[in-house]
C-alpha cells in the first residue's frame, strides 16, 4: 500500500503504484496528487484493516507517518517509525552498534543554558525530527555555541511553519558528535526475515567540512562495487538493532578513513525523498517500489558490468539564502539545464512553496564527475529573476 503526500509525487511514482497495483490511503492530498491516474483509493478503515495484516507500506514523504503512528492497529510498525523517526532515540537504539559515539538530547528551551563543554568538537546540532538539512548546524567550537542557539531560535519558526511537526519538530534537538569522512546515502528494504537488499547507494558530495546542503548525489558502479558488502553488513547491523522487517529506509551514514561506518539518520518507510528515489531507475534501470513490494533483489553483477564508466547523478536547484522567493518572477530552467548538461529529466518546483526552484537527473561519464561537482556548486541565484 502506499501513503502519497506532499511536499512531492512524481509522475514516475504515479505510474508506478498503478503498475503494482498497489491501494493508496484516501486523503485530500492523495486526491490532488492522484487525480486522472487511475489509481485505487481505499479509506482509513481499509487502510487500516490491511495495516493491522501486515501489509508492506510506502510513504513517499514523512509528512504523513502520523497517520500510521496514531492508528492504533499495528503497534509495531508504530514503534519501528518511531525509532527511526526521532533521531535522538535512533541514536539511542543503536548505540551498541557504535558505543564510544557521544551525542546528547536537548529541549529546545534549554538550548542556552545546557553544558557543552564536554561535547567533543566539532560537533552537530539538528532537531530531533528533521529533513533535508533544515536546521543543521555545525559547532565548532565552545565559543560558536551562543550564536548557533540564537540561530536556531531564529529558524524554528519557519521551521514549523513551512514543515508539518511530524516532519521536523524544532522543540527538541540533537546535539552529537560530528563525523567525518564521506558521506553517502542507502535506500535499502528488509525483508520478511530481516535482511538488508540495498537497492542504491549515492555519494553525497560537499563543498567543504561546514557544508550541510543536499545539492549533488550521484551513483556510479565502481560506487556500488566498493560499498555494497560493508554496505549490506552494515544495515543488517542497524535491523537487527531496530527490529527491522518488511521495511524500507533512506539511510545516510558516513565513512572515515579507517573505514569505519556511522549511521547519520534512518528516514522510514520510504527510499530517498522528494521521489529522488526515482534516480535508482534512471541509473540502472529497475523500479525500487517494485523490487521492494514483490521482494525483488537487483542482479548487482550484471548491472555493473552494464553501466560501467557511467555515473548518474541528482541535482537540486535550491534558492540560495538571500534571495527573496516572494521577488522571483520567472527561472531560468533551460539556463539551469544546459549548465548542468546531461539532464534525463527536470522536475520544475514551486519555489513560493519550499525554498527549491528544481530537481534535475543527470546521466554522464564517471570521468566527468568533477566538471559537474563544480558546476553544481556555483551560485544559482543567476538563474532566478526578480522583480
């Protein structure tokens, strides 16, 4: 079954929850995104009924978790959201899987006055539910923290405002100890007995160690060669700590460079948001909600030695901080496409509605991954015209 709800549904997507013939859970937002799709919409009884048997779910977004937390009629599904959920208490749960990492959970009302002298620096700020690096800061030092805190104080209304709470609730944050290394995210599924099928894994690129942005992502074969096996462990590592089954997660981690993995967060029941998940079909060709619903596993040799020396990649076009969203009158999709080059597909965004004017996928050499991580760092301002 699948929950669709905003901020996004792609028309990949779409086709993909009729082609599986797959219900989705009646509501208003399901109807907007739905509508002329020919897609089965069941009500919260039915839903509910089929939930209570176990059926698998999608949910595309986060924003609607609280429907299936609040039910009632399958407490451990509840409970594995949850974990996952609260960043604070997927720390907890799986400190014994990394149990020399130091972390704290801290009312948003004694952010002033908490002692973070002992925090071992740089550390990270975040609210405990959170997405798409909304309220992430880094601290660096003992003396930054006052003006991180009167930062935050100063976000967390448009944090709230622009987020429903079940998605980012900035009344409770996360202070943890910064890891370093590169960064990459999973979307991998368990299955009925708890094992771990991954069925992507992008490289998350950053400018510099103070970067916190989702910007660039890409996938290549000799990405999957190198981390599938550690990959794979690690995830049956993290299920079996959280009690994983019939279950799906956008899970981001960092590697250092003795190799060591550490979990970032676990996002539940769904692959990488904002239907970036779709990315994993462009870049190898299967569909991940249909791998995940008929328990498929991808043939990881054959498709290497398909798109080796490729690389597939994701762009966001995010409205740089400074630019008045409300002053943009038109963007410059075709300027931002043919700087990038490559694109399979752009996805135009409602910048008055989420700080994001698009989504781009990008098919290109491996050898080219360097021109593009330049590229997709530059200012993007220039593509926004104000008025």
């Amino acid at each position: 079954m699948f929950l669709l709800d905003a901020p996004y549904v792609s028309d990949f997507l779409l086709k993909s929850v009729k082609g599986l013939n797959q219900p989705v859970l009646d509501t208003p937002e399901a109807r907007r995104f739905a509508a002329g799709a020919g897609i089965e919409l069941i009500d919260e009884i039915e839903f509910a009924a089929r939930m209570a048997m176990g059926q698998r779910i999608y949910a595309n977004s986060e924003n609607g978790l609280a429907k299936l937390m609040d039910c009632g009629c399958n407490d451990d599904l509840a409970r594995r959201i949850g974990v996952c959920k609260d960043k604070a208490l997927f720390r907890e749960t799986v400190a014994g899987v990394h149990p020399d990492y130091r972390f704290m959970r801290v009312p948003l009302e004694e952010l002033e006055t908490v002692d973070v002298s002992a925090m071992p620096y740089p550390f990270v700020a975040k609210p405990a539910r959170g997405f798409f690096s909304l309220g992430v800061h880094i601290v660096n030092t003992l003396e930054e923290w006052p003006d991180v805190v009167r930062a935050i104080m100063a976000e967390r209304d448009a944090l709230n405002r622009e987020y429903p709470e079940a998605v980012v609730d900035a009344g409770e944050f996360l202070l943890e100890e910064s890891l370093r290394g590169e960064e990459y995210a999973i979307d991998v599924y368990f299955d009925g007995a708890g094992e771990p099928v991954i069925l992507n894994i992008l490289h998350h690129h950053f400018v510099s160690d103070d970067d916190v942005s989702d910007r660039l992502y890409y996938t290549s074969a000799s990405i999957i060669r190198q981390w599938l096996e550690p990959f794979t462990a690690y995830c049956a590592s993290i299920g079996e700590a959280c009690g994983l089954r019939d279950f799906p997660i956008h899970l981001e981690v960092r590697v250092d460079e003795a190799g060591a993995i550490n979990s970032i967060e676990a996002n539940p029941l769904r692959f990488a948001g904002w239907c970036v998940a779709d990315l994993t079909f462009h870049a190898w060709g299967f569909n991940p909600y249909e791998y995940y619903f008929a328990d498929k596993r991808p043939d990881w040799p054959a498709l290497l030695a398909e798109h080796e020396g490729r690389a597939c990649a994701m762009v966001i076009g995010d409205v740089p901080p400074g630019v008045d969203r409300d002053a943009i009158v038109s963007v410059d999709l075709d300027g931002f496409a043919d700087m990038l080059g490559g694109v399979l597909e752009l996805r135009p965004i409602d910048h008055s509605e989420y700080p994001v004017f698009a989504f781009a996928f990008l098919g290109l050499p491996e050898a080219d991954l360097d021109g593009l991580k330049e590229r997709a760092t530059s200012d993007f301002s220039r593509f926004l015209v104000t008025g």
